[in-house]
C-alpha cells in the first residue's frame, strides 16, 4: 500500500443533514423493490426506473433553465464518456444485481448487505485518488466490516451456492460496483458538472443502454399491466429514491468525497430494515442484527470518529 500523508475531508452540520435524508430516500427503495418483484421482471424495473427518473430530471432542469451535461461544451466528448460509465457502474450494473437479488432475498437482507459499499470504496479510492488513501483505521474498519458480512451469510456458505446465497452474492456484486461508481463520480467535481445534470445524465445514459436489451431479453411489452400498488411503487422509485436521491449524491461527493460519500449505506438498512419489518412482515433474524452491528462499527472506523484523537498512519 502506499505511504505517505493521508489527508481527509471533513464533513460539516450541512452534510450531514444531508446524508440523513439520503439515507431514507434509499431506504425506501429496498421497500418500494420488494413490492415491485412481485409483479415484474428485475431487468424491467431497472429500465423503468432509470427511464421515468431521466424523464422527471429533464422536466425539472427545462423549468430551472438548467443546460443538458453536455449542451455548450469543448469538451463534450470526455463529458458523454464519463456519464456513460457512470450509467453503467452506478445504475445498470448494481440496479440490476440488487434487485435480481430481492427476488432471492429479503429486502432487509439486501440493505444490510448493500451496507458494504465503503467497504470496497476505501480499497478503490485508495488506488485512484490522492486525498481517500487507506489508512490503519480504515483498514481495521473493513476487517470489522467484512466481518459483519461474514456473519450475514452465515456457515451456509460452507455447504454450497443455493438460491439464497446467489441472491446475497448479487447484491454485493452491486455494492461493489456502487463504490467504483463513486470514486467515478469525483471525475464530475473537475468537469465542472453540476449535481442536477450528473443525475440526468447518468440515468438517461443508462435508459438509452439498457432498456433495449430489458425489453428484448424479458419481453416487457408482453408484459400485463401491473396492480396500482406496483404502479406507485415505480414511481417513488424512480423520482424520490433515484432522480432526487442522486441529486443529493452528487453534491456529497463534490463536498466530501467518495469515501465519506459512501458512509450513508450505513444508516440504510434501518430504513429498509424498519419499513420491511413494517409493512411487509419480514424477519431480521439475530445473525443479521449483529453482522449490520459490525458493518456499523467497521464503517465508523473506517471514517475515523472512533479514533478522532489519534492520528491517521497510511498503511
């Protein structure tokens, strides 16, 4: 690993508020998926989603006389190259493994799992950033960390691949992509792109890329028409828990970086743990409560608030 100063990025009252309430609107995707599985295909409620939250996003910045990502610009080439890698690794790719996965698992499961995104990201972050370098915290808090994973998976690991594990494997398929995703996104701070055009654009690059295929491999338009319940559940998923939710991703990452950007999966799986224990009578088995308990803890190491006092030492 490299040596050397690690710097870190401090997160202010502003931030952290924001965090806050990203991590419910995320939360609430997890609810609003495990109702849409029961009626659609996995492919076809990631196209849906990306598409209709490209179409609100458009909307909204005609009416704020915001210019499209790439409107206006020398370097329009590098701008469509860069949103369409972020379609792919922040909206295609974990998009569809996480909700192939609640097909498999538990909504609550799927959160707590997706709850390992800084786990990956302070690995990434370290390699292709100069100011998110693994430090000795850090790295105690990703042992901790996957620790907690282990724990979630359970010995049934040990016997073989069933059905369930395939779906926890995919969901943390799709954290890991969400984190390379992240450390992607800091790419968008140099471009000078604001938060409102990296949102629509990222989803409207994943809507032109994969909602072909969706439609071709599950044949969507064959499809009947959902219950209004599955109809409402799409709709909040694709305005309030990706076209608002990425806007405020986007400017914690401007303001914090990728690493702290990616702590707020830690408050996550109380949200979707909260809302599936709620409304759809889901059981968070203990394993599952002492394994989000040490993802927590890792994640907390991780950033350092344990260990405030102490100098950070670069591995």
């Amino acid at each position: 690993m490299a040596t050397g100063s690690a710097t870190s990025i401090q997160m202010n009252a502003k931030d952290w508020l924001t965090m806050a309430l990203l991590s419910v609107v995320w939360g609430a995707s997890f609810f609003s998926i495990e109702i849409a599985v029961t009626e659609l295909p996995p492919f076809t409620i990631v196209s849906i989603r990306v598409g209709l939250a490209a179409i609100a996003l458009f909307f909204y910045m005609r009416a704020k006389g915001i210019p499209l990502p790439f409107e206006g610009r020398s370097d329009k080439a590098e701008v469509i190259l860069a949103i369409a890698l972020m379609g792919f690794f922040n909206n295609i790719v974990p998009q569809s493994l996480i909700v192939w996965g609640q097909t498999h698992i538990t909504s609550s499961l799927a959160s707590i799992l997706n709850a390992t995104m800084p786990i990956f990201t302070v690995f990434i972050a370290h390699f292709f950033t100069t100011d998110e370098k693994l430090t000795a915290n850090r790295l105690i808090g990703v042992l901790i960390g996957f620790g907690g994973v282990v724990l979630i998976i359970g010995p049934a690991a040990l016997k073989g691949l069933t059905s369930g594990l395939l779906g926890q494997a995919a969901v943390l398929g799709g954290a890991c992509s969400y984190a390379v995703a992240a450390v992607i996104g800091r790419r968008f701070v140099r471009l000078g792109l604001k938060p409102m055009q990296i949102a629509f654009g990222q989803v409207l690059a994943a809507a032109v890329m994969f909602t072909p295929f969706a439609v071709l491999y599950e044949k969507s338009y064959a499809l009947p028409m959902p219950s209004m319940g599955v109809i409402i559940a799409l709709i909040s998923l694709a305005t309030i828990s990706t076209a608002f939710a990425y806007l405020l991703y986007f400017r914690l990452i401007a303001n914090t970086g990728a690493t702290n950007a990616s702590l707020v999966t830690l408050t996550i799986p109380v949200t979707a743990s909260a809302l599936g224990i709620g409304f759809l009578g889901e059981v968070l088995e203990p394993t599952h409560g002492l394994g989000l308990l040490c993802i927590g803890l890792g994640l907390l190491t991780i950033d350092g608030r344990l260990f405030r006092r102490r100098p950070a030492k670069v591995v």
